[in-house]
C-alpha cells in the first residue's frame, strides 16, 4: 500500500523485515528479545544503543539527558509542567493548532498558563512570526509545537527565548531535519511517526531542568526517576525500543538527519507544487511559509469531490489521505519512511484527479 497514514505511520520496509527475521529467535539466543530480561546484558545493550543512536542522529550536547519513556506525548503534556513549573511562575505556550491546545489545556491543571502568541484567529493557518512572542517576565519554559499534525503546519525556524527554556513537542517531525538540540530545555516526541511503532517516547532534557518539583509528583511521572535509572526504573517497552533502535540505524544509514531532509524536501515539494499548479483544483491549507514538510494538508473544491478524492485514491492503493476531522480535507503524512516512489504515485494520481474532476 501507499501510506500516507498520519500515526502510527509507515515503517521502513527494511526494518519490518529485519525485525521478522530477528523476532522468533534474537542474535543466537535460544529465544525473543521480548522474553528476556530487561537486567540482562542482550536487552540492554539495545537499550543503552538506543538512547547513544537519539545522541549521536540529533546531535545532543553534553549536559543532557535521553529518557525512554512511555504514556507518549499526550503523558509528556502533563509531565512537563509537573516537573517544570514553580509556584508563582507562569508557563508560556505558543497555540498553534490541535496538538498546542491539547498541551495548553493539560498546564492550565497545573498552574497558570500564558498565551505567549496565538494563530487561532487566522484557523491556525500560519505559525506565529518570531517577533510576535511575548513571554511573561515569570516563564517557566516556553513551549512550541513543532509541526502541527492536523492543521500541516510547521516551524521554519525556533524562536530565541533567552534565559527561558524552549520546550519542544516534536512528536510529528522528530529526526526530519537536522536541529540544534543546545536552543531547547526539553524535547519530546512520541516515537509512532518518526522513530518506530507506538509505545515509547523519547524526551532530551537539559540535566539542570532534571530535579525534584515543586509540586507533588507521582515517581512514575518525575524526570529524575527516569534520568537516574538511565530510564529502567520499571519494566520498558522492550518491543517499542527494539523497534525505535532499528528505525534510528535506517536514519544514520540515510545519512542522518540531514540525509532525511534532503529526501523530505524532495517529496514535500513535489506535493506542494502539485497543488500550487492545479489552477486551483487543489488548495492548501496551511500558509505557504508555515507549510510543513511531514503533513500536506489540502482542500477541493467541495467536500463532495473531496470524498470521491479519497474513494478513488482507496481504489488505487492510496492509505490515509482523507484529512482529520477537526480541519477536514485531505492530507498526506509523509514522514521520514515514506519513499519518494509513494510519493510520486500521489502525485500522478493527483494530476489525473484534477484532469478528470476539473
Ligand atoms: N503531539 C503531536 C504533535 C502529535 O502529532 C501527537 C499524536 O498524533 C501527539 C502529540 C500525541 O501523541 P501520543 O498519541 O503519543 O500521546
């Protein structure tokens, strides 16, 4: 099939078969990776290669800390104002989307929440320019959406927040392109997009922001449990590391994150000058500059022609392509494992579409 899911999402093939061939019996072990130990010297050799491959692809400096963690992102919205946030200090979001008023509406349970800059008068088309920032004097951190899944938006460039920690929600474009993890307090991204199957999320935290929190947190929840038991505090998810290990070889054997964006832009562009010479045929969504090169959100011309759109592309092998249904439309996902030759599937489909339906 054409994946072009929004997540999970597509796994290079090369790793689905690898991980079959390894599944039944691990490395001449007599048994699974999934039925060893998670103390025993096999799992976490894959384990500790795991947290170096996320150091060594994202570039993370010294003085911080990988955690492997599970709960995914929507866990990590709450974690982070649990573990972040200090009486009498605000905590400073960017509402850009879906993902952004999800993270939002989990701080405000903690403590007070500042609306730093907003796009929701403009249906969250566009991310905030850099000069329409306004942080609070009190900021805990400030935190950013990277890519907006839904609505197919995306940071060209971070924002500069000085003293105050940028905290990242990087679940949809994790590893896309290449980042300069040394501008961020905290990143995090569930793995099911990027780096592998669900079940386990990566967060890189500056180790002066791991420490204990002011308020009361359950241990389970604390970034210092994790940071202090190189995240095997409790039973990991075996299965969805192994899995984000394989992922993250197939990314350095791309040639890392540089080697991946190159091939994103490639099929980014494709799509989007599809749409941008459709006459109109095709509309989309997000501003141009605020495009994003993981989710191509579109339109037609009605949402009758949309639902032929997706009925037709289904017939022809296409998977995920009809929008969310909070924006509706179309979308395609195309993530780090989605090969250019989907992509140029999709986009002749999308000329004979527009030349039949025209
Ligand atoms: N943040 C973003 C940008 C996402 O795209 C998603 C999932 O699609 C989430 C958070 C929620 O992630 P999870 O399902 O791992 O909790």
């Amino acid at each position: 099939a054409y994946n072009f899911n929004a997540g999970p999402a597509a796994l290079p093939l090369e790793v689905l078969q690898q991980a079959q061939e390894q599944f039944v019996e691990f490395e001449n072990s007599g048994m699974s990776l999934m039925e060893m130990s998670h103390r025993g010297a096999i799992y976490e050799r894959v384990h500790n290669e795991t947290e170096q491959l996320v150091r060594e692809l994202m570039g993370v400096p010294d003085g911080y800390k990988v955690l492997l963690v599970q709960g995914g992102a929507s866990t990590q919205f709450a974690m982070v104002p649990m573990n972040l946030l200090k009486p009498d200090q605000a905590a400073a979001y960017v509402a850009t989307g879906s993902w952004a008023t999800k993270a939002i509406k989990e701080a405000k349970l903690f403590g007070e929440v500042a609306i730093a800059a907003s796009s929701e008068a403009d249906a969250y088309k566009r991310i905030p320019s850099l000069d329409e920032l306004n942080v609070p004097g009190n900021a805990a951190y400030v935190h950013l959406t990277s890519n907006e899944t839904i609505e197919g938006t995306q940071w060209a460039e971070y924002p500069d927040t000085g003293d105050v920690p940028l905290v990242a929600d990087m679940s949809s474009d994790i590893l896309c392109r290449p980042v300069d993890v040394s501008r961020f307090g905290l990143i995090y991204a569930g793995a099911q997009k990027n780096l592998g199957p669900s079940g386990v999320t990566i967060v890189v935290v500056r180790e002066d922001l791991v420490g204990a929190p002011s308020m009361t947190v359950p241990t389970m929840f604390r970034y210092d449990t994790h940071a202090k038991s190189g995240s095997l505090y409790n039973t990991p998810p075996s299965f969805a590391i192994y899995m984000a290990n394989r992922v993250l070889n197939w990314v350095k054997a791309q040639g890392g994150a540089a080697g991946v964006e190159r091939l994103n832009r490639e099929k980014a562009n494709l799509i989007y000058s599809t749409i941008d010479a459709s006459g109109g045929f095709y509309k989309g969504f997000a501003n141009a500059d605020s495009r994003s090169i993981m989710n191509v959100t579109f339109r037609l011309g009605s949402e009758e022609l949309e639902k032929k759109f997706v009925k037709d592309s289904e017939a022809a092998g296409f998977v995920g392509l009809k929008g969310h249904r909070d924006v509706g439309g179309l979308r395609a996902s195309i993530y780090n494992a989605v090969p250019l030759s989907s992509v140029k599937a999709l986009v002749d489909f999308m000329g004979e579409f527009a030349r039949t339906n025209g």
